[in-house]
C-alpha cells in the first residue's frame, strides 16, 4: 500500500503520443530514404546492388537499366518492402555513396500491407521531407564510418 500511494502523487510519465514524441537516440535506425544530391538534382545512387545483395531478407530489390552509349547504369524501380525489412542498417552500411539511408522515421502503423511498400519516387520524397535530419545524421555518424 505504501508503494501504490508513492505513485499516486507523483507525476505521471505518461507521454501524449501523437503530440508528444519520445526523445530517441542519435543513431535510431527509422526508414529507409533514397538519398539525392540537391545541388544536382540527381539520385546519388550508383547501381552498385550491394544494398540489395547484402539485405539478409531480400526486401530491397532493384531493376535498372544501361545506356548503351555510356555504358553507365540507371535505377529503372527501386522497391523497398518495409514490411519484410528487420532494421538492421546493413543496406546503409554497404553503401559506398551513401545514397540510401535510414531516417529518423519510426512510425510505421499503416491501414494496409501496401502502404509498406516504398517505391523510388516515395523513398525520394522521404529524402525531401527529412533532407535537414539526415544531413545532420551524416555529419554526427562521419566519425563511425
């Protein structure tokens, strides 16, 4: 009885969700964002497929395409099932040009299975939406690269 009226009178910690946000840590693994220079206006992405050979669970899969003049390789679709997707940050990792990166994003409750399906022009616009946070993010992780 001594413990219950402890708590009765103290402050709850009760955080209001949607209107408070719990303060996670630096380095939260969120979801995935297909990183493009802004000065360029240009995919960083190198068609490299590491990301997509090193995902233990096959969630990231991309097609592309070759210019025959150039030789060079173009993303075509890029896909990202978030569903599938265990967070482990080895797809970031792998990434020579840090083209794809995991953002700040953690809230993942959606109505339907298809809404966890990313596509490249909706992991572009998760770019857009969180282009400061993940500038930030770069720069604090630099040291650990």
């Amino acid at each position: 009885m001594s413990i219950t009226l402890k708590y009765f009178f103290s402050k709850p910690v009760t955080l209001q969700y949607p209107h408070e946000m719990k303060n996670l840590p630096e380095r939260t693994r969120g979801t995935l964002i297909l990183y493009a220079d802004t000065e360029k206006m240009k995919i960083k992405c190198t068609v490299c497929l590491v990301c997509e050979v090193v995902c233990p669970n096959n969630s990231i899969h991309i097609d592309f395409v070759r210019d025959p003049e150039n030789k060079k390789k173009y993303i075509k679709k890029y896909y990202w099932d978030a569903d599938k997707c265990i967070y482990c940050g080895l797809c970031e990792e792998a990434c020579p040009v840090d083209a794809i990166v995991e953002g700040p994003n953690f809230e993942y409750a959606t109505e339907t299975r298809e809404e966890l399906l990313y596509d490249k022009e909706k992991l572009l616009a998760n770019g857009d939406r969180w282009e400061t946070e993940i500038a930030e993010r770069l720069r604090a992780n630099a040291a650990y690269r």
